[in-house]
C-alpha cells in the first residue's frame, strides 16, 4: 500500500507550501518505491540497529 | 609542507610556530576571497597560542606531532569564545561557552586554531553551494565544487593553507571533498572520535576525522582525538592503537577486496582505471587482490537516506518555523523529513540490522576494501546531474559509494589516486572492519608511496 504523501503534509506544521510538496512527494514517492521491498521483508522479531540504553549511571572509564 | 615535516622543521628550529601561524593567515588573506574556505578566522588568538606554543617547545614541554601546528576546523565543532555558525543563518551569532571535544583534544596536543572552515549549510549537502557564508572553490579548478559538506576543510587543506582541517562526515561529507579536493579524509568508526561539542545532523550517522595533506598526517591526527568520550554516549570504550603506519610500511599478505558489483557501475572510465591501478600497485607491493561480491549497497543507501531525513528533521525541528532562514535545497530536505511516518524510520534502523549482520561477512574473505570514493572528479559549480549512463542528481551520485559506510559505522580512507583528463584529482577509498583504522591507514600509506602523487599540488 502506497502512502498519499499529501495527506500526510496535511497533517504537520508549519504547513509546507504546494510547489515544494510536490517536489518532496516525488522525492518521497521513489525512495518509498526502494525501501517498501525492505521493510516487507522484516523477521518480526527484529529490533532496530539503534537502541535507547538503559538508564543506569553511567561507568567510570577504563 | 604536510604535518610531519613541519613538526620535524619546528623541532630543528628551521621555522617557529609563530611564523607558521602566520604564514597560515597571511594565505587566508591571499586566497581566501576567491576560495571561500573560512566563515571565521582567529587570526589573534592564534598568534598568542603560537608564541606560547614555542615558548612551552623552548622550555621543553612538547606536547606532540600537533604542537604548534595551525591548522582548521569545520564551524560544525564548537568553539569556546568562538562564533559557530554549522553555515547557516540559524546560528550566525552563536558563541559557544565550551570546545567540542575534538577542538579540546586538538588544544591539548598544543594544535593553534587559525579559523572555522566553511560547509554546506548545517552539513546537509554535498556541494558547499552555501547561500549564507558564500560558495567554496576548489583549489584546481575554481570554476568546480569542492565537495561537501566539510568542502571549506577540503579546500584550506589542498590550497596548502593549513596541513590539517576537522570535518564531519554523515554520508560522506569528509571522504566526497577529499576524493574533489586531492586531499586525504578520513571517517573514523562510529564511536572512535567523540562528537561532543558538534551541532548534531544525524546522530546515528555523524562521524568524525580529518582532512590532510597525506596519510600519515591523519593518522597523527587521529591519535590526538580519539578515544573515549563520557559526554557521547555513542562513545566506544575500546582502547586506541597507535595509528601512524611504520616506515617502511609493508602490506605483504594483506587480502584487498576488489568489488565486483556495484562500486565500478556508473562511474567514470577515469576513476575505474585510478582505482584498479591503485590496486595493481598494491599487489605489486605483496598484497593479494581478491575480487568479492558484496551485499546490496543500494538498500544501504535507501535506509542511509531515510535514518538521514527523519532524524535531520527532528534534531531541526525546532527552527522549521524559519522557513526562509534555511537554503532551498536543505528546506526541501527537511520538508521530506518531516513526511516520513516514525514507524518507517524504526523499520529502516531494523532493516539497518539485519543490513549489518549480512555486509559483516565480507570481512570472512578480506582485510579491507578498494572501492573508488566518488563516480567522477568533482563537478561544476550549479551543475545539478551528472550523466554516467543516464542523469543522477549530484547529491545522490556523489554520495552513492560513501553513504552506505556509514550506515555500517565502518572506517573508511579516501586519498588521492589520480587524476583525469582535465587535470582533477581522483579518489580511493579504503574501507575496513569497525575499528581497523591502524589497517587502512597502513594500507593507504602503502599505496601513497607507490602512486607518488603527493608532490602535485593545485597552483594558485
């Protein structure tokens, strides 16, 4: 499923203006194209390469 | 001169710091308004740190390779009393209270700061076309881009200005004005050089290093700044080698990964020929070229470009009322940034895993990897396609061969490997496995003395 990027621009601010949405929707529309294969391909359990780290105080250096 | 000698030539007393730093201000008043390499220059306060310089070298307090050595940073590091501009009119006026750590390592190891490089806007860009700050000129042809968006560093460095000049690099932003500029960079690994005191782009892809005159000088360089850093998180607490390559230098036996997929498509028949000569060269000096097929590199730059976006727009998010205070081509970038559902940025950082795991097995047949740093030498100013079997945006073409590295947060060298039929300089470069800077650095200062290109140096 292809996202509409206009409705999704209609939902931010400040609103970005119609010549330059355009611009960015096509940018958007091939890198959507490029990275749907990849995100479809996921094993569910995978976690993201970038973790929030506990919050425990932090070690001295070694 | 590059760094080495001319700590050599401070030590023997031929030159003093002093003279050094000024020669450094009196090229920045010379060349200066036609390249458009600094936004500040402190030309003062570095001639009071040289004279302290060679007062501490007469007392006998040396504090390394550095002392007294002018050299630059790019105005993304902050700067205690120092304007910080990151090139963009946000931050024209900004004086930070502290140094970044690289700018307090550089200090420790007695280095004089002659001025703040200029960059592409927030260092998002490749061109260093800077609306606010002017555009910066490549010292072989100043009708050409230097790359970016540490391009101010790329040019101080090639224009013999200063032998040594900080940038920061998120998709290539030191190795693509080094590979322009006939210049050495080098991207350190994620977590290697602390990026505290640096105005963020991307904080799961910023990194760190120099830009020099020859190899040998990054490496000094990188032994001065890094390390580990309890002010970044993303830190490591690995312990640092000692990157200077021994002389002579030998690679006999090291096994050199030639790509046999995606690095040579679309590039220029000059820069493919530099690269597998460079590579030749190497094999003549004992090493085995091995050629290797690697994992899908354009899905690394899908996800490089996607984290690059999404967390642009969020450390900007504050200023994005300001519309008219950002360059057009960094306010389109923010604007797609903004439209990228979070549930696609977490997938890219999952995919980004996956991604990881699968490029890591490369390192089970090679040592390191020669690839070419950029498609072509560096491209016209305003030019906005370049045509290597069909027409690619400058940006994407430029940052096609570096972007992905870090994504991987691997380490990677570009220094000169040629030039082309107009005279503009070429660039390889070395990628290794995560902290294996001491490798590539070995293995660039090898092919450094078989090319034998160091003496060629933009006239102005």
């Amino acid at each position: 499923m292809s996202r509409d990027w206009n409705l999704i621009a209609k939902g931010i601010a400040p609103e970005i203006p119609q010549p330059e949405l355009d611009n960015a929707v096509g940018v958007l529309q091939a890198l959507e194209s490029q990275f749907a294969p990849l995100r479809q391909s996921l094993p569910h359990e995978t976690e993201p390469a970038v973790i929030f780290p506990s919050f425990h105080a932090p070690e001295k250096p070694a | 001169m590059n760094l080495q000698e001319t700590a050599k030539a401070l030590r023997k007393g031929s030159v003093s710091a002093l003279e050094l730093v000024t020669d450094s201000v009196r090229r920045i008043a010379a060349l200066d308004p036609k390249l458009k390499a600094f936004i500040t220059v402190t030309a003062e306060m570095a001639q009071n740190q040289a004279r302290q310089a060679d007062q501490d070298l007469a007392n006998g307090k040396d504090r390394g390779p550095l002392h007294g050595i002018p050299v630059a940073v790019k105005d993304v590091f902050c700067t205690q009393g120092i304007r910080t501009t990151c090139g963009s009119k946000l931050f024209a006026d900004y004086v930070p209270e502290y140094d970044a750590a690289v700018v307090e390592r550089l200090k420790s190891a007695g280095a004089v700061i002659v001025g703040k490089t200029n960059m592409h806007e927030l260092a998002y860009g490749v061109t260093s076309t800077n609306p606010h700050f002017g555009t910066v000129r490549n010292p072989w042809n100043l009708d050409r881009i230097t790359g970016g968006s540490s391009g101010g560093s790329g040019s101080a460095v090639a224009a013999g200005i200063v032998p040594m000049a900080m940038g920061s690099d998120t998709g290539g932003s030191i190795r693509i004005p080094a590979s322009f500029c006939g210049t050495v960079g080098l991207k350190p690994s994620f977590g290697r050089v602390s990026r505290y005191g640096v105005l963020p782009l991307d904080f799961s892809l910023d990194h760190m290093g120099p830009l020099t005159q020859c190899v040998r000088d990054a490496a000094l360089t990188l032994n001065a700044i890094a390390g580990f850093d309890l002010r970044d998180e993303t830190s490591s607490r690995r312990p640092v080698e000692a990157y200077l390559p021994p002389e002579p230098v030998a690679i006999q036996g090291l096994r050199i990964g030639l790509p046999e997929n995606f690095y040579f498509d679309r590039v220029s028949t000059s820069v493919a020929d530099s690269v597998r000569r460079a590579a030749r060269l190497a094999e003549e000096a004992g090493a085995i070229v091995v050629p290797v097929s690697v994992p899908d590199v354009a899905q690394l730059n899908t996800i490089g470009r996607l984290i690059l976006l999404s967390e642009a727009s969020a450390t900007m998010d504050h200023y994005l009322n300001r519309r008219e205070d950002f360059g057009a081509d960094v306010r389109a970038l923010l604007d797609q940034g903004r439209l990228i559902p979070a549930t696609d940025y977490i997938n890219a950082q999952r995919v980004r895993r996956m991604l990881l795991q699968e490029f890591q097995s490369i390192w089970k047949h090679v040592d390191c990897l020669f690839t070419p740093t950029t498609p072509t030498s560096a491209p016209r100013i305003g030019q906005s396609t370049i045509d290597l079997g069909g027409p690619e945006d400058v940006r994407i073409a430029s940052t096609r061969l570096t972007r992905g590295i870090n994504v991987l947060g691997w380490p990677a060298l570009s220094l000169p490997c040629g030039f082309d039929e107009e005279g503009l300089p070429l660039g390889l470069q070395i990628i290794g496995p995560s902290f294996q800077e001491a490798l590539i650095m070995r293995v660039g200062a090898a092919l450094e003395t078989a090319l034998n290109l160091t003496y060629r140096r933009p006239v102005l």
